[in-house]
C-alpha cells in the first residue's frame, strides 16, 4: 500500500509550493472557528491524525 502512495508520488521543489499548504517541517497557525483560540507551532502530519511536536 505504501509502496503504492510513493510510485504516484511527485517531487518538487519547495519553492513551488503555495504559501498556503502545510507541508513536513512547517510551522503553522491554527484557529478554532468556534472560540477563536490561537495555536501556533509545529505539527506533525499523519495519515489518520494532526499532533502537535512543541506545546
């Protein structure tokens, strides 16, 4: 399954990604739309899950 995701996989280089995608190693800010709380930090991005690397 895996070695099924990677073959599809295309490399590019970062510059070519919007400034809008959260990609491996970025940081990024999070807002809960149903009390404004602010989260800013590193996330680690998994298949099933969103966890936060720095509390």
């Amino acid at each position: 399954m895996l070695d099924d995701v990677l073959e599809r996989a295309v490399i590019v280089d970062s510059r070519e990604i919007p400034s809008n995608i959260v990609t491996m190693n970025s940081q990024a800010t999070l807002v809960d739309e149903t009390n404004s709380e602010v989260m800013t930090g590193r996330w680690s991005i998994r298949p099933t899950r969103i966890s936060r690397k720095d509390a």
